[in-house]
C-alpha cells in the first residue's frame, strides 16, 4: 500500500506539469514504440532499447511509491517481456494479478463516464479486441532457443520455417528458405546446443504466466461481470500454442516428471506383473466425480506432453474447468447473451441470473 489511508495512491494523471512522471514514462513508452517501427526498416534497437529502459526504471518506482495503476503496470510488462523474455512476462502478470486482487476498488485509472472500460482499457490493449493487442508480437519474439551460429530463434522464426516445409515444390521450397535465412533444420540443431536448464525454466515461465494470466481473468470476471471483463483468448492461445512448441523442440531436454514407486509397495500397483520401481499405474472404475475429473487431468496432461500441437489437451482441460463452475457461471461462459439464457432458461426450466 502506498499509505493507509490511500492504498492506492493518487492520480499521477492530474500532474500535467512538465516534471510529470506520468508523461515521462508515457513519453518513453511512445518513444520506444515508434522506434520499434523504425526498426522495421533500419534494424537498429538502440532507442527502442534505451526507451523501454527508461519504462522499466520509472514503473516500479511509480507503482511501490505513488499509485497502483494498471495502466503503468500495462506498460511495465510491454517493457518486461523485451528485456527479460518469458521470465519478465510472467513478473508483468504477477505484478497486474496483485493489483486487481488487492487493491481493485481504489485501482488506477478509475472508472468515468464509460464506466469500468477506463479501467480495465491497459489490459485490453495488452490483449486486442478484434486485432492482436501489443503484446502478442513481443511474445512471437521471445527467443525459444539459445544456441548460436545460427541462433537463437525466436516463435516467430519457427513459425516461417514450419510453413515453408508444407511447400510441396522443392525449388519454391528453397527460394524461400534462401530468402529467410535458415531453415528448420538449423533450428533443430540450434535446440542442441541449447541447455536442459534453458527448456525447463522457459516451459515454467509460459506456464506460470498462463496459469497468472487466467487467474487475473478470472478476477476480472467477478469484478467487471462477463460483458464488461477484459478479452484474453488472444494472449492465452499465443502462450498455449508457444508452450507447445518449446516442449515438441525440447522433448529430448525437458525431463518427463514420474512418481517411481518403493519395491515394498509394488503389491499396491494394480497392473500385474509390473517390474519394480517402475511408475505407479492405476486401473478398475472411476470411483467418483473427483476421480473422474483427476483422470481427465492426467489425460490432458499426456497429450499435452505427447501431442503438443493437438488441441486435445486444452479441451479436456476446458472441460474439467467447467465441470467445476457453478451452474450460473458456466451458463454464463456458454451463452453469453442474455436473451439467449433466458430462452434457455424458459426452456430448461433452470434458473438464469443475468445480474453481474
């Protein structure tokens, strides 16, 4: 808290003196910005680098010490993710998680006459409502490997590389692969010489942001009601589809977690004849509703280890997500639109609550 009689600070917005930190860092965010477009055509980072410095020097002294604001927390993990990968993603979400969970009646920018859209306007920007929002191209660009000569690769490169190799003729096949510069095959040996340490800690650091970033969703829903919260399909599915790629390029670094078993308690292993210290398997009828949403789990769990690319993981872990939402909530998920819940309602006979 920045005191306890105003947790969450003032308004650094109302200072439009020219010492304003306010406009310095949105100056520097601005600046960084247009220097990254620049980029596009010049290849130097230089000022796009010393701008998003400057954000991340001035955000947290602004957030520790003036006012929590999620719009400067927004622009904090823009800067986090260009200079600290997927590690500095997942600080950027931790940090706006904290501030919507603790401190959402007082929380930066408060809400006008558009209502809570002022509020929660950063992370929709962060997001996209009908277009990619700014972090997804950041994301594409985290490096996935760290080898050299060539490397690392970045999502992005990867995803070039994939669809060259669905080009069926070889000669179009290899103009395009001049014309990028590598190929998937120097990614996979780039993968090589990358370390265990690197595969692991990144595979943990998309999956904590994940995990953060559907939790802030989640908070934002009961905070804002559905039609008001915030999107996120478009981070979380960057994010799922990345986390599947590192864990297919790192299938032979990453190491694959097993519960081994003491020899003194083979007898308990249903499976006969299973040799000792071997993974504990379990067969015979699902016992309960708990039971039946754990093996769900573990099922999700295999193909998103197995099957990376496959959609399959993510659906049953939907699935087991909704099994656990009380009737009203995930009435409210699957028909969004409250004349349709109310058809729905009148036809089923089940009760719809359209109050946020």
């Amino acid at each position: 808290p920045i005191s306890e009689e105003n947790p969450a600070g003032i308004d650094i917005r109302e200072d439009s003196s020219p010492t304003s930190i306010y406009y310095a860092i949105k100056d520097a965010r601005k600046s960084a910005r247009a220097a990254e477009r620049s980029n596009m055509f010049d290849g130097d980072n230089s000022e796009a680098d010393t701008q998003w410095h400057k954000v991340s020097e001035l955000a947290p002294q602004i957030i520790q010490n003036q006012t929590k604001d999620l719009e400067i927390a927004s622009w904090y993990t823009e800067a986090l993710i260009r200079q600290h990968g997927m590690n500095g993603l997942k600080n950027g979400f931790q940090l706006i998680h904290g501030l919507v969970s603790q401190y959402w009646d007082s929380l930066y920018p408060m809400p006008d006459e558009d209502g809570i859209e002022t509020r929660v306007a950063p992370l929709i920007g962060l997001n996209g409502e009908g277009a990619e929002g700014v972090l997804i191209t950041p994301i594409r660009n985290v490096y996935i490997t760290e080898g050299t000569d060539p490397g690392p690769f970045n999502f992005w490169m990867y995803q070039q590389t994939l669809d060259i190799e669905k080009i069926a003729d070889n000669t179009t096949k290899k103009n395009k692969t001049d014309k990028l510069g590598f190929s998937l095959e120097d990614i996979n040996q780039n993968v090589t010489q990358s370390s265990v340490d690197f595969f692991i800690n990144l595979c943990d650091n998309i999956s904590i942001s994940i995990e953060t970033y559907r939790s802030i969703s989640h908070i934002l829903d009961e905070n804002c009601g559905a039609h008001e919260s915030p999107p996120t399909s478009n981070i979380i599915n960057i994010l799922e589809e990345c986390l599947g790629t590192v864990k297919h390029l790192g299938k032979d670094k990453i190491p694959v977690e097993v519960e081994i078993i003491p020899d003194n308690e083979q007898d308990e292993i249903a499976y006969s004849g299973e040799p000792s210290g071997q993974t504990k398997t379990t067969v015979g009828p699902i016992k309960n509703r708990n039971d039946a949403f754990k093996k769900l789990t573990e099922l999700s769990d295999f193909f998103r280890k197995t099957e990376p690319h496959s959609p399959i993981s993510y659906i049953l872990e939907r699935a087991v997500t909704w099994g656990e939402m009380p009737l009203n909530d995930l009435i409210k998920e699957l028909i969004p639109d409250t004349t349709a819940r109310d058809i729905y309602g009148s036809l089923t006979g089940i009760k719809t609550e359209n109050k946020n």
